[in-house]
C-alpha cells in the first residue's frame, strides 16, 4: 500500500522530533541525587593520624630507667586524589609528626619524670596522690628541676592513614606544604598552602576527581565530608564511628584571600577539629576544594564559629601535586564500577547494581559504604520495591504526540499550500518579466455567470482539461497560474494537479481565486462591453467569493 506524501511527511515529522527529543535526553547529563553524589566521594576520603611515640631514658635516682609515655596523636582527614596511594590532606594534621616541634621533646620528657619518679617520691613521703596538693606539687617541681637536665628523648614520628574498612597504613610524605602562619615569623617558614601530599602502598584506590574551583559560585550546595573529633571520640558510638566519614551540607557564601593573599573559599557549611583536610565536594560528587581552617571566638575559651570556615580551592591542589607522580586525570578501576553501580541502583536496575558492587568489594573490600549498597541492592532483588509513576515518561509520551499531531498538520498544510501563489506574487512575477500564463478554470457556468476575468487570462475549462480538448501553445517550463471561484479553489487545484501529470512543470494555484485578485485592487476586464459600472458591481460581488 503506498502512502500519500502528507503522511509521509507527518510520519517522518514525528519520527524527527522524536530523535531529537531522545538525543537531548540520552545527551543531557544526568542528574545526581544528594545522596549518589555522597556515595560517590566517601569511599575515597580516610582518617589521617600524625603519631608521634616517644622513648624516655631517666634517672629517678635509683638509676638509669626506660619509660614509654602515651603517644602524642593528631587527627585529620585525607582523600585519595590517584589510585596508585596518593592521598591529600593538611600541612598542619601531619605537621607534628613530619616536622615535630622542639616543645614535644619537653613535653615527653616532663610526662615521663610525672609518671615514672613523682608517685614513688610521694609513696616514699606517705603522701596518697592528691592527698596533698600543694606538697605534691613541690615535690614535682623539685623533681624536674633534678631530673629532666639527664632526661634523653627518642622519638618515633610516623603518620597513618586508616581506610574505612579499618585498615591502617603507614604513608610516607611525598610533598609539604606548611600551614599558613598567625603570628610573627620573619623568615617565613610557617607561610605555605597548609597542604600535603601521602603515600601509601597499593593499588585501585576510590578517588575524588577535582571540579574546576573558578566555576564555583556564592550559593552552591557543598559538601564537607571529614572525621570530626567530637564523632571520633563520642562515648556513645562504637569503634566503626571512627573509620566511616561524617557529611556536613552548606554553600559556597564568598570568595576571600589569606594573609598571605592566597584565594580561599568562605563556606557556612559546620566544621570542627578533625574536618581539617577533608574534601569539600559539589552536587556532582567532585572535589571543589580542602577544608583548611575555621573561625574561633574571641577571647581565652576560644570556641569554633561556625558558618565560618574556609577552604583551600581545588585550582591550589592542582598546582600544588605539579612536579609529583600524580596523575589528576588516570581513572581509578573502583570509581568505575562503583559509580556505574550507583547510576543502576539509583534507576532501580538492581541486579546489574549488584554486579558492579561486587566487583567494586573485590577490589577494595569491606567498604562500608560498598557493603551497605550491595546489601540494599540484594534486598531489592528478593524484595523490588514499588516502582514510582513514571511521570516522566507520560509526559514524553504526551509531548511526542502533541509534536506529531502539530507536524501532520503542518504537513498537510505545507502540501496544500506548496502549489499555491498569491495575488501579488503573481504581480511581481509580470514585473520581472516572466510573463506567466494565466488560465481562467472555471466551471462553465460560473465562466458564464461573471463577465469580468484577470487581464490576458486564456480560459479553458475543466471539462476540456479532463477531456485533453485544449492547446495552450507554450512551454513545459513556462509558469503556469490557473484560478477558479470555488472554495480551497477546488477546481483550479484540480485542474493544475491535471497539467502537472501532462507535462507542465510549473502549474500554480492563485490563492483565494478570482475574488482574492479582487480585493487586492487588481485590474480585472469585462468579458464583452459592459458598463463601468456594471463592472464595478461585479467587483463589489467578486469580493464575497
């Protein structure tokens, strides 16, 4: 069965556009959830621990004795930034044990002389600790005037990381940066990007890709992800409080320099000690920048203010891992499968969600985070949740055919009209000089009804046309232009349809007819002698047809 060209073109309209409509979705980025954009950087963010042990030799005065006091221990955030163990993270959470600070070795040793030679003097002088306060106190100064000169300290520095699924690791510092100095230091040796650069053994590591901080603006959602102190120490949580990152939500809220004049990016996103190094992540799951520093109150109890805290933009990061083995732009294996198990858990193909996942826990295993998803999505193959409406499908649905029903009808009316002249196209014709033929169709009896036609127009009627009793005497490629007084001008369409299958290549219809050539003012001629007005009688007439 063939099929008519207005369907044809409708069909091929509808077709089109719904090409076009499924390229724009297959082609627009795909919207993240709050939460798939989370799961996305938290397998890559791990505990920081600047330790520093200590070994203390002391001479209580009963001889030469070791003592080991309880570690100095610092804690921060880190992210993974290349799969092969590279790890960012502030200057100052591995600054104590990178470079420690000449007070420790005092700090160790008085702890050591506290522990090891006061309870016994006091035991010895019949004083119960705290018995005595002021006693005892003299006592300690006593001893430490006497004691801490022979005091020799040993100390072990070394910082860890500790991944999620509770594994620690010994990083080795591959580049620092200080953190930026608050007081006088003429030299300027406590002046840098407060940033630092880990390395740990392995492989296929999550990492966080970095977004371009310039493109950042005041009211963007971020997030701050981050191992807060007050979480890590909580007596009411479990160990696993302390391997799994906690999120805070807020927004860009402006753009300031430090004092060394470099960019930082204000947030009113809650921070607290142990935040400091953890990634600031977008609404697409990337890193815009490093938490660095927050506002304390003033005065001697000095809280932390929030809505105040300030982050090192990733632009800074990017320069500061020029000259490494970092390589920004390498791919981890993880991310791959754990985002693509994300976008199918989150479109609720479960069963290739749980492929993914299992493929991310083989390579890094027990991430909590990859656990939990893994479980959820094995849930929700035994038991498939309720699928929601799918409202965006109807609406697609409801879009195309609205689109196809516009495109048919616009077809039919470019087809009908595609043949079709009007008036003063007819005009402008004669004044370029193409001199188109104008054929007068109509019926006999309107032909014989109305003594006025178009100047030079030849009439022929349609009984002649169908019966092929006519001569026009010209050229195939001469413009043709036939007129009637039906309505949709039926006959002239007809007629011009009839030429065109003869033979004519350029047969055109005049639009609205006799009567539309009246009523643009244009010159008509009477049949035979007629009076003017008559003529213009006919005219009033025409302009009703």
């Amino acid at each position: 069965m063939s099929l008519s060209l207005p369907r044809i073109l409708a069909t091929t309209g509808l077709a089109f556009s719904l090409v076009l409509i499924w390229a724009g979705l297959a082609g627009a980025d795909r919207t993240l959830t709050v939460q798939e954009a989370i799961l996305r950087a938290k397998p890559a963010v791990a505990l920081i621990v600047a330790e520093v042990v200590a070994e203390v030799r002391l001479n209580c005065g009963s001889g030469e004795t070791q003592f080991t006091p309880p570690p100095f221990r610092e804690t921060g955030t880190g992210w993974f930034i290349d799969a092969h163990g590279f790890i960012i993270t502030n200057g100052h959470v591995v600054q104590p044990a990178h470079t420690p600070p000449r007070w420790m070795v005092n700090s160790f040793a008085k702890r050591a002389i506290e522990s090891a030679c006061v309870p016994a003097i006091l035991k010895r002088m019949g004083i119960a600790p705290g018995e005595q306060p002021a006693a005892e106190d003299r006592v300690k100064r006593q001893v430490l005037d006497s004691v801490l000169p022979s005091t020799k300290v040993k100390l072990d520095p070394g910082i860890f990381v500790v991944l999620s699924n509770g594994t620690r690791v010994r990083a080795e510092v591959k580049k620092y940066s200080p953190p930026l100095s608050v007081g006088d230091d003429p030299e300027g040796k406590m002046s840098g990007r407060d940033l630092a650069l880990l390395k740990i053994p392995g492989k296929d590591f999550p990492i966080l890709p970095l977004a371009d901080s310039k493109a950042a603006k005041i009211g963007d959602p971020i997030h701050i992800l981050g191992f807060p102190g007050v979480v890590l120490s909580h007596e009411l949580l479990n160990q696993s409080a302390t391997v799994e990152a906690s999120v805070t939500n807020g927004a860009v809220s402006g753009f300031k320099q430090d004092k060394a004049n470099q960019p930082v990016i204000q947030t009113d996103a809650p921070a607290t000690w142990g935040n400091s190094g953890g990634p600031v992540v977008t609404a697409r799951g990337e890193m815009v920048g490093v938490l660095t520093f927050v506002s304390l109150a003033p005065g001697p109890e000095g809280g932390i203010v929030q809505g105040f805290n300030f982050i090192i933009p990733s632009n800074a990061v990017r320069d500061f891992i020029q000259g490494t083995e970092v390589k920004v732009s390498a791919e981890s294996p993880f991310n791959k499968v754990w985002w693509a198990g994300l976008v199918e858990e989150f479109d609720g193909n479960y069963k290739a969600a749980e492929r993914y996942f299992s493929e991310a826990n083989k390579l890094v295993p027990n991430l909590p985070d990859v656990k939990r998803m893994l479980a959820e999505a094995q849930e929700n193959i035994k038991n498939p949740p309720p699928r929601p409406f799918p409202w965006a499908w109807v609406t697609l649905g409801v879009t195309l055919a609205s689109l196809g029903s516009y495109g048919a009808m616009w077809g039919r009316k470019w087809w009908k009209n595609r043949h079709r002249i009007s008036p003063s196209a007819v005009i402008h014709l004669l004044e370029e000089g193409k001199s188109p033929l104008v054929l007068d169709v109509r019926k006999p009896s309107a032909f014989e009804a109305s003594p006025l036609k178009i100047p030079g127009a030849l009439y022929i009627s349609p009984e002649a046309i169908d019966a092929g009793k006519y001569d026009l005497e010209v050229e195939a490629n001469r413009t043709v232009v036939a007129y009637c007084t039906e309505p949709d001008e039926a006959t002239s369409a007809r007629m011009a349809q009839k030429l065109r299958r003869m033979g004519y290549k350029d047969v055109k219809i005049l639009r609205g007819g006799l009567g539309a050539w009246a009523n643009a003012g244009l010159p008509l001629e009477a049949k035979a002698g007629l009076p003017t007005i008559g003529v213009e009688l006919y005219k009033s007439m025409l302009g009703g047809v």
